[in-house]
C-alpha cells in the first residue's frame, strides 16, 4: 500500500509546538536578544538548506548521523521533562520511572505511521497555542520591564539554547522526501520557524521581567516558576508543567521519525529511553548539543542529496 504523504502545514505544526519544548527550558537562561537574532540566522539557513535539499531523500550516511544524534536529543527531552515533573511533584528518589513512562508514547507512535503521529501533533498544537497564549496574556502586564533589558544569560548559554530550539526545524528534513509539493510551502514553513525563534524570546523575555535575570539564572525551571508567580499558587506552574508535555513529546516523538519508517522509530526511542536512564545525555556540556546540531546542518549541506522519492 501506498504511504500517504505529509503536508508542509504538518511538518511546520510540529515544528512550531516541537521547538516550544526547547524555548520553555532555555527561557530565563538565554537572553530574548540572542534568540531573535539567532532565529534570524537560523531562518536564513533554512532556507538555504530547504533549497539544497528540496524534496530528495538525504544522503545515506547522513540518515544515519541523524537518527544517531536523535537518540542524544530525545534522551535529553526525555530527562528534562521527567526531571521538571519529579521536582514538580516533590517526590522523593530517582526520576527513571516517570522516563519510562514518558517513554510509552513514543514507543507506541513509533510502532505506527508517520501520517498518525502528525495528525495528532495538529491537535496538540492548538492546546499547546493556548496555554503560551494565556500564559503570556496574563504575564506580560506583569513584566518588570528594566528587569527585560538586563543582561540575561551568557552566550554560551544563549546559543546553546537557540541551537536546540531551531533544532526542531532542522530535524524535519528526513521528512521532506515525503511531502506533498504545495506553491509556497517552503515560504511557509520559514514563516513558521521564524514564528518559534519570536514565540522564544517572548517566552524568554517574561521569565526574566517576572523573576529577574539574576534569580532565574538560580532556580531550577524558571519559565514554570515564573508561570507560578501568575496564579500565585504552585498549583498553576505544576499545571503549566503537565500541559508542557505536549510540545515535549511532539520534539521526541518528531526527533525519532528521522529513524524512518515501519518500526524504526520506535527502536530508536527505545535507544533514546536507554541513554536517559543511564543520565549520560544530562552530563554533557551546555554547549554540546549546539555544536552537534551545527555540525549536522554543516553535513547536510555539504553531502549531495539522494534521488527523488
């Protein structure tokens, strides 16, 4: 049977609520100044890596390079995400079992077709649209806004965050071989990524006019602590963070389709829940996973492209 093939909207959804996951935690700790100018850049070499690729299936050795480095991205999501709960929820001992559970959906839409896992990122997104959407309605009036034009975060830290925000975009190119042909739709989707790097420093910039630079370089999740302050209740940043699995699972779920098709994706979760749990991917240095994503968007554009779909 036939594949049915994605939409360029599908793609640009789950690059908009995929790289929300990213934004939320590098907010407070990267400046909102860095990730407009680098969601610039990174619009500019979108575009010139969409026309490198175009609608070809990418070189064989880079198949591979990324489904290796979506395995070190997804178990950095899967740790994170299961870390900010545990915290949430005060409990006591190890994170490990919430990754496993975390880990469940994955292993299950992996298990599917890429056509199901899209479709159900168009539904996510709308919830995920809602929460930022309320979220910055009842905090932006609230914005100390000489807190706003401090210096927030270095630009190790700044980049870094940038890098795994834009992350998401760079990641749908496995995918592009499989996309319906639409006038336009390569503008469209750069509009969308530029959508992500504002809906970013947006989020960035709340968290630092709500705690202050210098208390949000201090505690530990500061986006969902400065979504606290809104309700004046724990209660609300414990919500934000359950609501927040939303883009969360829609980065590691979009991160394990460059695994290809069948049951691929779901091995490559698998591999993914193996690194979180052995917590080698939350050692590495802050500036480790920018430098990998940079160097696969280098390779993509310097290996040729494979043949038509």
């Amino acid at each position: 049977m036939k594949k049915e093939a994605l939409s360029p909207r599908q793609l640009s959804v789950a690059v908009l609520t995929g790289g929300m996951s990213a934004a939320a935690a590098a907010a407070g700790r990267a400046d909102w100044r860095w990730l407009l100018a680098a969601g610039a850049l990174g619009v500019l070499l979108g575009w010139l890596l969409l026309r490198r690729v175009g609608g070809r299936a990418l070189h064989p050795v880079l198949r591979w390079l990324y489904a290796g480095w979506a395995v070190v991205l997804m178990a950095e999501t899967l740790g994170r995400s299961a870390e900010r709960l545990h915290q949430g929820a005060g409990a006591v001992g190890g994170a490990g079992w919430l990754m496993v559970l975390l880990a469940l959906p994955l292993l299950w839409m992996g298990w599917g077709g890429g056509t199901a896992f899209f479709r159900a990122v168009e539904i996510f997104w709308l919830a995920a649209l809602a929460a930022t959407a309320a979220i910055l309605l009842l905090g932006l009036p609230r914005v100390d806004w000489r807190w706003v034009l401090e210096p927030g975060g270095g630009w190790e830290e700044s980049l870094a965050g940038a890098a795994g925000i834009l992350s998401a975009g760079l990641f749908t190119l496995p995918q592009l071989y499989n996309v319906k042909e639409e006038p336009g739709g390569i503008r469209r989707g750069l509009v969308w990524l530029g959508a992500l790097a504002c809906v970013s420093a947006a989020l960035s910039t709340l968290t630092a006019g709500l705690l202050s630079p210098a208390v949000a370089a201090q505690v530990e999740g500061p986006f969902f602590v400065a979504a606290g302050l809104l309700g004046d209740s724990a209660r609300l940043e414990g919500l934000v963070s359950a609501l927040w699995l939303l883009p969360d699972l829609t980065l590691a779920g979009l991160l394990s389709r460059s695994w290809g098709e069948r049951r691929w994706p779901a091995l490559g979760a698998a591999l993914a829940l193996a690194l979180a749990l052995t917590g080698a991917a939350e050692g590495l240095p802050v500036w480790t996973p920018a430098l990998g994503t940079a160097a696969l968007a280098a390779l993509t554009a310097a290996f040729p492209p494979g043949g038509k779909k």
